[in-house]
C-alpha cells in the first residue's frame, strides 16, 4: 500500500498508482523471472513523479520460454472504477529489443489523434517508457544478450472499458494502460482533462476546423433535438470550459461553439470557467447584476438570490418581463469574457439554452460559427 497522502477539501486522502506504473512493475518482475527462473515476491518502481514503489507480485507462472505474474491495482482514495483489477505482464524471449504490445482486455486504437497509432494496443507514451526502462534495467543487471517482448493483459478489461470514455474515444475492445506520473491522486481532474485534449486533438486529427463542446448531457439532448447531426463530433468539456477552450488554441482551431444550459454557462457572464460548484458559483450575482442593467424592478431583483436553481430565478424574471432583456446584457458578458480568454485570436460563441424556454440566446459570433459547424460536420 502506498503511503502517499493529500488534502482534499481539508481530508486526507491517500494517493494510489496508475495502471501504467502497474504495468512497467509487472513487466520488470516478469522480466527478471524469464531470466533467473526464480519467482519473485515484489518489483521496486521508480515512478516519474519521483516516489518508489514497492509492488507485490501476484500470480507468478514461469515456463522456459516465457514467465507471467500481475499487480493489483490500487487506486487509494480515489473513486477509479480500475481499482482491485489484475495488470498482467507477460515476458517472452525474442532475439533482441524490447517489445511492447497488449493482450486480452487491453484496447486497440481505431482513430487517429491518439497517443497512439491506429492498430496499437492502447498503451500510452509515458507507461510505454516505465516498462522499456523497467524491462532494460533487468536485461542490463543480468547481462541477458537477448531480447523480451512484453504483452500487457488485463482480465475483464473489455466489460471495464465499456463503463470508460473509450468507446467515445475510438479505443475498442478493452481498457487503456495510462498514466503521466506514475501516481494516482484522489480527487484528481487530470484524468477528466486529458480525455477532453484528447478528444479535441481527434478532432484535429479528422481534419475539422471548427470545434463544438457541449457540457454534458442537457448539452447532448439539446443537440439531437437542434443540430441533430453534429452530437457525433462534439467534445463534451464538462465543468472544464478554461481548459477546453486552452486545447481548442492548442490544436489549432479557426472557431469555437460552446453550448450549455443555463444553469452552467451562467457562470461565463463573470468570467467564470470552471462550472463545478466547489470552485464558484455566482449565478444567482451574475443574474441580478444583469437585471440591474436590464432595469428590472426592486422587489423582482430581491426574489432572485432567493432561488434554488437558474431555471426559477428565470422564470420570475419572465413573469416580470425583464428575462429577453437580461439575457441580452448576459450574452454580452459572456462574448466578452470568452473573447478575452481567447485574447481575439479565434472566433469563439456560446448559445443558452434551458429546459422550459429553449434557446435563451447566442452570443454575436454564434450564428456564423454554427453555419461553419453545420457545413463541415454535415458536409
């Protein structure tokens, strides 16, 4: 068990490691008992945040030609839906190198814009070099003149990965073998974040020019009701708009559609980019500021901060017929808030939306962008 901790909303949670550091320690024991023919009891892992590992070895089988073992995930605190699985390592003799591949329960990439080339088992960059180094350091200590390949399995990885972002991703038949430090923090949106930059750099990679995200699945229903063929190629983003529009510049995109339900895209109006409510909230200021501009009455602007939910606050705006008004002098806020994080060098609109008066408004590059969207996805 690692003991590596953080502070979490003033908890203490203790961190975990990656399948991807999993992986390079199975690979380094399954290494060295191909070589010595001795079964071995826990591998030593260096991992590239720096912290040592020290990983029980599971499942040990060794024959002439080949030796097999595994480790146990363990995620620490953090909700990780790989956590308790079996990463196995599978080293066999070849004349010279090392190679790296999956086996059963380990994805296969079918889309460009991966870490990964299409037809390459979904093992990332970074884990590819934990088990390389891992398995040379054996080679080196034993002074083996051949070769290993390594083959990476995970029983069960094809029923986890349907409850992952891989399918959406374009990664069939299995889980991926990921991590950048080796380590798994709890609580962590780094995960979350590396998916939606991966999604847009797919997007990049078909060759598309102009970006839709959604935030989630208000977002996607909306969608299949308004713009019903582009749901395909659009990135849901989630509370991470800041980030998402960074990769959006990142790789290169000429415009930029974000569409939300008000309850989230509220936030934009104060220059807000992160939705998550542990981060900021300010829908109920951001309403009655706007309100105020629009020349709502008092007694309408004292019900606002009293509401629950953007929907009710909208809903008395309406009855107090300031809602068409306010959205206007909102929309400007967030064009303006979006176009400074972009600094003007993109085109980039959002449009509102909510469940009882469907579209609330879009901001002044919106349309043009949505006739962009329209041409290319639907083209």
């Amino acid at each position: 068990m690692l003991n590596e901790y953080i502070f979490h909303d003033t908890k203490k949670l203790r961190c975990g490691y990656t399948t991807g550091s999993c992986a390079a320690g199975a690979s380094k024991a399954a290494a060295e008992m191909l070589i010595t023919g001795n079964n071995i009891d826990s591998a030593v892992l260096p991992t590239p945040k720096g912290i040592m590992l020290s990983l029980d070895i599971v499942s040990p089988e060794i024959s002439f030609d080949y030796a097999s073992c595994a480790i146990r995930k363990d995620s620490g605190d953090d909700p990780d839906i790989t956590n308790g699985i079996l990463v196995f390592a599978r080293a066999q003799r070849i004349a010279s190198g090392i190679e790296i591949d999956g086996g059963c329960g380990i994805g296969r990439v079918t889309k460009n814009g991966l870490d990964q080339p299409v037809g390459a088992a979904a093992i990332n960059s970074v884990p590819r070099k934990m088990i390389e180094a891992a398995v040379a350091e054996i080679i080196e200590k034993y002074d083996y003149s051949g070769g290993i390949k390594i083959i990476i399995s995970v029983p069960g990885g094809e029923e986890i990965a349907k409850k992952t972002y891989n399918p959406r991703l374009g990664i069939i038949g299995g889980i991926s073998i990921i991590g950048t430090s080796g380590i798994v923090e709890p609580m962590s949106n780094s995960a979350l974040i590396d998916t939606i930059r991966t999604e847009v750099r797919m997007r990049s990679a078909e060759g598309l020019k102009n970006l839709l995200f959604t935030i989630g699945n208000y977002s996607e229903d909306f969608l299949k009701k308004e713009m019903p063929l582009v749901l395909e190629k659009s990135v849901k983003c989630s509370n991470f708009v800041g980030e998402a529009i960074e990769a959006g510049l990142e790789f290169g995109f000429e415009c930029v559609l974000i569409v939300g339900h008000a309850g989230k895209l509220v936030k934009l109006g104060a220059g807000i980019m992160n939705m998550h409510s542990s981060q900021a909230d300010g829908r109920m200021d951001v309403l009655v500021t706007c309100g105020v501009l629009a020349g709502a009455d008092c007694e309408t602007l004292k019900k606002i901060p009293e509401c629950v939910t953007v929907d009710e606050a909208l809903e008395i705006l309406e009855k107090s017929g300031f809602m068409r008004q306010t959205m206007i002098i909102l929309l400007n806020r967030i064009s303006f808030y979006l176009n400074a994080k972009v600094k003007n060098t993109i085109k980039i609109g959002a449009v509102v939306f909510s469940n009882k008066y469907g579209i609330l408004g879009k901001t002044e590059n919106a349309q043009e962008i949505i006739s962009k969207i329209s041409e290319e996805y639907n083209g």
